[in-house]
C-alpha cells in the first residue's frame, strides 16, 4: 500500500479511538482533571522511499499532551527539526 493511502487509513483509526478517549473522559468528568499523554517512540523521515514508506528518524519524535486549558494559547509548539 502507498504512504499516502496508508497514512490516510491510519488515521482514521486513530481519529476515532481519540475521539472515543477524549468523549470517555469528558461523560465521566475527568477530562478537566487528566493530562492525556500521546507520544511515538521515534519520528519518520520526511521523504517518501521508493518502497512507498517512510524510514525511522530516531532525533525526533511528536508528543501531544491535552490538559485542561489554561490563559496562554491553547496550542503551543516546543522545538523543531530542521532536519
């Protein structure tokens, strides 16, 4: 299957469980109470193979952490890669 398909079917998966989680959390009244924590255990590179894929990129990795909102900017941004 080519990344952007699976990427695509990915995600999807992904979209619902989250979806699920956050929805979960917020009928029990925990969401103004928990930190979810959604981490990868390595990044990918930017470019495509030619297998279709993309290989490992072990430097970086993406974190999402969802919290109760505080007074700054409810998306925040720390680090890059220019790599």
């Amino acid at each position: 299957m080519d990344n952007v398909r699976a990427v695509k079917r990915g995600s999807g998966m992904l979209d619902a469980g989250w979806a699920a989680l956050l929805s979960d959390l917020k009928e029990r009244g925990l969401l103004d109470t928990t930190l979810v924590v959604w981490i990868g255990e390595f990044g990918r590179t930017p470019r495509i193979t030619a297998q279709g894929g993309r290989d490992h990129w072990p430097r970086t990795f993406s974190v999402v952490l969802l919290a109760r909102p505080t007074s700054q900017s409810s998306t925040m941004v720390f680090g890059s890669s220019t790599r």
